[in-house]
C-alpha cells in the first residue's frame, strides 16, 4: 500500500484470474449437463465463448477502475461503457469491511467496503467497494481509515464457543433451508433428464394412494426438518468460523469470523452509540441471543436478517453472554439493557393489539365466506376455520407483545424494548440524540398512544418507544435528553390554568 496522496493506482490483476474461474466453475458444471442430457455438439463448442467474454470484460473492467487514498479523500473512478467517480470524505468513514471468498483467497486477494454512515438511498451513498485488492493492501487500507487499528496488542473481547452450536436450529433458516433442499431436488432431477412432472410425481401420487398416509407424511416431514437443521449446523459454522471479537489499540473494535467466506469488520468505537439485544422467538424460548453495535455506518435495521451483518458483535449465543459482551463493548459496569428497570405500557397498549388480531381474523374469515357465498361453499368452512385460528394463533402474540414493550433510562443511555417474533432491546447513548419525532395515528389518538422516535446522525436513524401513552412519552424524551424538547412542552401547571380559564 502506497502511502496517502500519492497517483491513482490500480485494483489487482488477479481479480481478472478469480472472477475466470468463477466462470470457468460455472461452464464447466453447465457443460457437463449438456453431455449428460446428450446435447446437440454445437453447443458444446459455444462453451469457452463465455468464459473469454467474461475474462475480456474483467479485464476491460480492471483498465478502467483506479483508486486512491489522499489525506482527504477515498476516491474510486471506474466504469466500462458508463463512467463514474465517486470520493467518500475520510472523516465520514465509519466502518472498513475486509471479506473474501474461496476463489478470492485461492488468489491471495480481497473485496473492501468502506461504510459512510449513510443509508443505501441518500446522495452520499452507502459504501465505496473496491473489488478486489491483494490482502496486505487491503489490511494496510483498513489500518489507515480506521483511527486505531495500527498494528499492536489486541484485547480479545470475545471468541467462539462451539457450545453455543445449539443455537443453530434455533431459526427460522430451518425452515428456509428445508425448504430450499426440497425445490433444489426437483431441480435437479429435472436438469439431469429424470421429468418430475410426468413421471416421477405421478408414480409417487399413485404409490401414496397404496399406503398409510400419516406414518409417510410423517416421516416425510421429519426428514425435511433434519435437512434444515443440517443446514442450519452447516450455515452457522460457516459464518461464524474462528469468530473473535477484538479490541484494537486506541479503541477501534474489529470482528473476524468465516470458514470458506472469510469476514473482517472494523468499526471505530467513537462511533458507537450504544447496543441491540435481539431474541428471536424461538431463539428467546432457549436463552439465547443476538447482539448488535448501535453506530453509525452500521447499516439499517432490516439488514439485521442478511446473512452477514456487518453491526453483529456476537454469534447467537447465551442471553448471559450476550449481556456481558454488550457490557464489555461499551465500557460499563453491567450492560445497559440488563440495569435498567423498564416501565411498562398501559393496558392501552394491549386493547390495540387485541382489537387488530380480532379485525385481522374477521376480515380474512368474511373475505373467504363472502368468496363461499359466490363460489363455492367449501370455503365458507375453510373462512371460519381461518377466522378462529388467526384469532386463537395471535391472541397469545398479542399479550406477549405488549408485555414486551418498555422503556427506561440508566445512566448514559436510553433504553427501548418492542416485539415479539423478534424481540429487540436497545440502549442508546443519549448524547447520540439529535431529535426526537413523535408520531400520532388516527386509532392512536382514541386511547391517548402515540410513537416517540429518537433520531441519530447517520447509519440505522431511528429508535421507537412504540405505543406509549403521549404524556409518558413526552416525560421520557426530557428525561432522556433534557432541553430539547422543553420548549414544545406545557407545564401541567399552565395546562391547568387555561382549562380552568373562562
């Protein structure tokens, strides 16, 4: 790596050999399809075509992209038939994310993204990819975006524990997985000339209609299920291979992990606003965990379900362990979400999602009796049979769900506490916020709710405290951050007067 400020330099070459043999993988694998459906030999002749397409275009691709490093400025300019240049401010980078797959290892090279703090949709835009650099560019390059993540001694927040394997199944990838394995068979028995829908599903309809239908569905389902938890083994070894959560000199915290997709995030902890404590449903039933950086360049909340995400500071682990990690990471005593005692949400709260579950069954069951009525009456039954179990399925969500909902305040931070397939505590350093959004709704308004928002500057924006009553809520922003919203407020003394007034 060049030191700041000096000429444009180029990506590494050996991208063009990585992504070759990513496509070369790819012909080869279509090519011997071909030979196994016996196809026509022409094709087989039009298979290196691609492969030298690809290669000329990543090599045209390589010309044209350059890159540099002023001590102002990240700039990349690149383009083939559209050019583009694009600089991120050195002061706005937020985070440095080093990964590489096994082609790109197998060329000793790496993929950085460079996190500004803003979301994917804003002017700025949300990353500077430089795709790809040989591996010690690309960790001299996170050396130097990142303030203090210099060579020296690291303090080792947190490493793997293949304990906490058991958490795995624990998912809803299960079902994804199980799901994929099934659509991924037929797939492939059709590419490899077996005809699924001529012959082999009929052959099995006729071949269920000889036997006992409930040991076979049975079993058939416990196999897919065993499938996805496989899966689901497989999947979190791969993501969290050799994971340590890293504390680097002057403060920078980098977490590593990945077994074939290999994952470097570095994040400057002067950036970190606080932490999320996320319990999936099932995952919550068997004491685990999630844990997450509030920071800005972070990414936004919906990101949390991607497979990598770049905010994780823990693999889904014990809630204890989730705790302490949190604790550790922002420097305090005892983790925030853990100290705080929360102040529940008036029965209020509850009424409203009650009354949704019961419009929900009601209207999806008078949709499907209305269609009965002009259709067929088998679904007049199928409509009351839908209506009570959305309403005996979401009235038990219903009361968790509020019974989950809180807030509080503990020393330096706010703390917020909503949902129930996902529930998801967050404490916020309240000198990180920079305004507060109170929101009203029309059905809010009968029972006196509303939703107050705390806004921070850049990456995930945005924090709830969902469906509280409107002076709690007013009270709890002062709280949080006394002044900023005292001007909009009535004192209750004022707001006696003038109601008494004439």
């Amino acid at each position: 790596m060049t030191e700041p400020g000096e000429d444009w330099r180029r990506l590494d070459p050996r991208v063009i050999g990585a992504t070759g043999t990513w496509c070369a993988l790819l012909i080869a694998t279509a090519a011997a399809i071909m030979w196994w459906r016996d196809a026509p030999w022409w094709l087989h002749l039009a298979v290196p075509f691609p492969i030298l397409a690809v290669a000329g275009y990543e090599a045209l691709r390589w010309i044209k992209t350059a890159y540099r490093l002023t001590p102002e400025l990240v700039e990349l300019r690149t383009g083939v038939l559209v050019r583009s240049h694009r600089s991120i401010p050195r002061p706005r980078v937020r985070s440095v994310d080093v990964s590489a797959n096994p082609i790109h290892r197998l060329f000793g090279i790496a993929v950085v993204k460079v996190g500004t703090g803003h979301h994917s949709g804003s002017p700025a835009g949300a990353a500077l990819t430089l795709d790809a650099l040989a591996v010690p560019d690309a960790d001299a390059m996170r050396r130097r975006l990142i303030r203090g993540a210099d060579a020296g001694e690291q303090d080792v927040v947190a490493r793997i524990d293949w304990r906490w394997l058991r958490f795995a199944p624990l998912s809803a990838w299960v079902l994804l997985l199980a799901g994929s394995a099934v659509g991924g068979t037929y797939e492939l028995l059709d590419i490899l000339g077996a005809d699924p829908d001529t012959v082999l599903i009929p052959q099995l309809f006729s071949w269920l209609g000889t036997v006992d239908l409930l040991p076979v569905l049975t079993l058939f389902a416990l196999a897919v299920l065993l499938v996805g938890i496989v899966g689901a083994l497989g999947l979190y070894v791969e993501m969290w291979w050799d994971f340590r959560l890293l504390r680097e000199p002057n403060g920078a915290l980098r977490a590593t992990r990945g077994l074939f997709v290999t994952r470097s995030v570095t994040l400057e902890e002067e950036r970190l606003r606080g932490v999320e404590i996320a319990e999936p449903l099932l995952l919550r039933w068997g004491g685990g965990a999630y844990t997450y950086a509030v920071a800005t360049g972070t990414g936004t909340v919906e990101e949390e379900n991607s497979i990598y995400n770049a905010s994780a500071l823990l693999p889904p682990a014990p809630l204890g362990e989730a705790h302490r990690v949190a604790a550790a990471v922002l420097r305090e005593e005892e983790d925030p979400t853990e100290a705080v005692r929360l102040i529940p949400h008036t029965r209020h709260a509850l009424t409203r999602r009650l009354r949704w579950t019961l419009v929900t069954g009601a209207a999806l069951a008078g949709l499907l009796i209305l269609l009965g009525v002009l259709l067929t009456p088998v679904l007049i039954t199928v409509g009351w049979i839908t209506g009570v179990a959305v309403c005996a399925a979401g009235i038990p969500f219903s009361f968790d769900a509020a019974r989950n909902l809180g807030h509080g305040v503990t020393g330096r931070y706010l703390v917020t506490r909503h949902g129930t397939l996902k529930r998801r505590t967050i404490a916020l350093r309240r000198d990180g916020v920079i305004g507060w959004t109170v929101t009203q709704w029309a059905w809010h308004r009968r029972s006196g709710l509303c939703k107050v928002t705390a806004t921070t500057a850049g990456g995930r924006g945005a924090y709830h405290v969902k469906d509280v009553l409107l002076p709690e809520g007013m009270r709890f922003a002062d709280e949080s951050v006394p002044g900023l919203l005292r001007q909009f407020l009535i004192p209750a003394s004022s707001q006696r007067e003038q109601e008494e007034a004439p």
